[in-house]
C-alpha cells in the first residue's frame, strides 16, 4: 500500500471520527434534555430498565456490524455514565414567573416552542383545538389564555392563522405576540392592522424544523409589522437559542421563501415523483446506486415525512410560487439545449453555474 493512499484512508478516519464526535454530542445533548425532564417531573435520574435496553440494543448493533460484544458493551457503558454526568448537571431554571400561552402547542413546531420556552425557566401553557400537550398546562379558552399571558405565540396552520389573529387581536391582549408562520402573505393583512391598533406584534420565522440540533446551526427570521419595539422583544426571546437571527421585511419574506423553502421542496418532490415512478426497483441495493442519489433520497424521503398539507401550502399560499415555475421551466430549457449542443456549451454552463452558486450560498 502506497503512503498516498495511506494517507487518503487516514483522512477519510479523521473524518468519520468528526462524525462519530457529532453524533455523540447530539446524544448528550437529548440526554441532557431527558435529565431536565425528569427534574421537572421529579423522577430519579438513574432508570435501570432504560440503561438495560441502551445495553441490549448497542450490543444489538455491534453483533449486526460484527463488532465484538466486549467493544458493544464497553460503549452501552460509556454512553450511559457520559449521559448520567450531563444529566446531573442540569440545573433547574428558576422560574421567570412569566406566562408564554403557545397556540397550537400540540403542533410539530408548536410542541418545539413549548419546550424551547420552558428550558428557558418560563411557564408555559397550550391551547389547541386537538387538545392537551402531555406534560403541560392547558387552556381551552382563548379568552383565558391570551389574557393572563405576557407572550402569545401563534403556531397554528397558515390556512388557520389569519383568523386566529383576528381572534387575538378582538381580545386586545398585553402582551406579545407573534407568529411562526413559513409565509406572511396569507397573515399579512392581520399582523398590519395589529401594528397599527399599537399590539406588541411582531412575525418570526425559524428556518428549520423541530428536530434541527444544535439549535445554534439554524437561523430565525424578524419581520417588523409597524411596531420596532416588538421585533426586539421578540429577538430577545430566542437569544439563547444560539440561531443566527435575519431581519427581512414582510414585503421581500415571501419572495424569498420561494427560493429557501419552494424550489427545494419542489425539486425534492420531482427527485421522489420521477424515482416512484420509475421501471427500477432501487430498493434491492444495500446502498443505492452514488452518493448523490443516496443523498437526495434521504432529504426526499424526510421531506415527505412532512405533513402534506403543509407541502401543500407552501406552493398554493405563496405568490411567488408562478415565479418559480418558470425558472424551473427555464432552466430544464437552458439544460437540455446545452446537452443537446455538440459544442461545450454544456461545460459552460457547468463552470458559470458553479461559480454563481458559490457566490449565493454558504456551504
């Protein structure tokens, strides 16, 4: 063997250790999660029966891998103390005594502001017509919740969302509110007129789905609604997150949404639609056929976890969703005729598109 490829081999390890390092961070960080839950629940940190099925499905895997048991059980062991420590290092935030009331809190990003808000030492209450949040206060009447709280959080369907609003802002409530909405065009209207009544109203956006670790990777966007002093509050609200924040008007958000959210679901569904009905059964293979196909499978293959309503109104409900239409349309066009050319002018598409997409996005 070469000391070139020895050294190629040594690289592709340090980068699987950087992974390995990842994933392992990510764990504790969800054990760390698990630790703050039990003290809220006043549960013993030690679970015997969880540590035993931690061991019996680390050896499970390492038996699957043909890695030896002892290495299986050596790091069932390690994982579990690690957890443990960062378990018991959890303080108990005091409480802000301040009342966050989450609107549609049994919701996927509403159930993640739950959470978010309570690490964060607030008393967190629901309301949502599909009912209670394990684990949390709940509050059937609007009414009840919007008064006695000092944040209102709306994540509720965008289809479902403008009246909500109109539902608050009736209620002439004190304290903050916001929104979580992917698109503002349909609550536009709403988040205006609740600026201009004086409301503490601002519209926030987090780029990301509930599951997105660490937190700090992602990025919230601010959109002022006629009331400066609320974006602010509402900066200050997700501070900790560590998420990189972007002030982006109601005007341009949803333009680019188009792009951010629109183009890449679109293409995502087109990568799944033309696979599903394609003549091959890919399924057969161990690992399918290129790492840029196996790639987008799994991002195709969790964006259509995605409720599909929600798919759905991120083209209907956005305006600039015909604009994306043509480009794409546009595009294939531009593809095809560059492949078609006995010339290079498929290569010079290539090297223009690669350096313009390297100036756009930061990867």
């Amino acid at each position: 063997m070469s000391e070139t490829e020895i050294a190629r081999l040594r690289d592709e390890i340090a980068e699987v250790d950087r992974e390995i390092i990842g994933l392992v961070a990510k764990r504790l960080d969800l054990a760390a999660q698990v630790g703050s839950e039990k003290k809220i629940l006043g549960r013993p940190l030690r679970d015997q029966r969880a540590e035993d099925r931690v061991r019996a499905r680390l050896l499970a895997e390492a038996t699957k891998r043909e890695i030896s048991p002892s290495f299986g059980e050596g790091l069932a062991q390690l994982l579990i103390e690690e957890s443990l420590r960062r378990q018991e290092s959890v303080r108990s935030l005091a409480s802000l005594h301040q009342r966050v009331l989450v609107v549609g809190g049994a919701g996927r990003m509403g159930r993640w502001l739950c959470r978010f808000f309570r690490s964060r030492g607030w008393d967190v209450v629901v309301n949502d017509i599909a009912g209670p949040l394990d684990g949390f206060p709940f509050e059937p009447n609007l009414q009840k919740g919007v008064q006695g709280a000092d944040v209102i959080a709306v994540s509720v369907p965008m289809s479902a969302s403008a009246e909500i609003l109109r539902s608050i802002t009736v209620l002439k409530p004190k304290g903050l509110v916001f929104d979580v909405c992917s698109l503002k065009a349909p609550i536009e209207g709403e988040l205006r007129a609740m600026g201009r009544s004086g409301l503490r109203i601002a519209s926030v956006h987090p780029l990301f789905g509930p599951n997105l670790w660490p937190i700090s990777s992602g990025s919230i966007t601010f959109s002022d609604c006629g009331n400066s002093k609320a974006v602010l509050e509402a900066r200050e609200l997700f501070r900790a997150s560590g998420a990189t924040f972007v002030d982006i008007s109601l005007e341009r958000h949803d333009e680019s949404m188009a792009f951010l959210l629109g183009l890449s679901h679109l293409c995502l569904l087109t990568f799944a639609r033309c696979v599903a009905e394609s003549p091959f059964d890919f399924a057969g293979l161990t690992s399918p056929a290129g790492t840029t196909f196996s790639r987008l499978s799994i991002a195709a293959a969790g964006l259509l976890a995605d409720p599909p309503t929600l798919l759905r109104d991120i083209q209907a409900l956005n305006p600039h969703t015909p604009l994306i239409h043509r480009r794409i349309r546009e595009t294939l066009d531009e593809w095809e005729n560059a492949t078609a050319s006995e010339g290079s002018d498929f290569l010079h598409l290539v090297r223009q598109t690669r350096m313009d997409f390297s100036g756009k996005v930061s990867l």
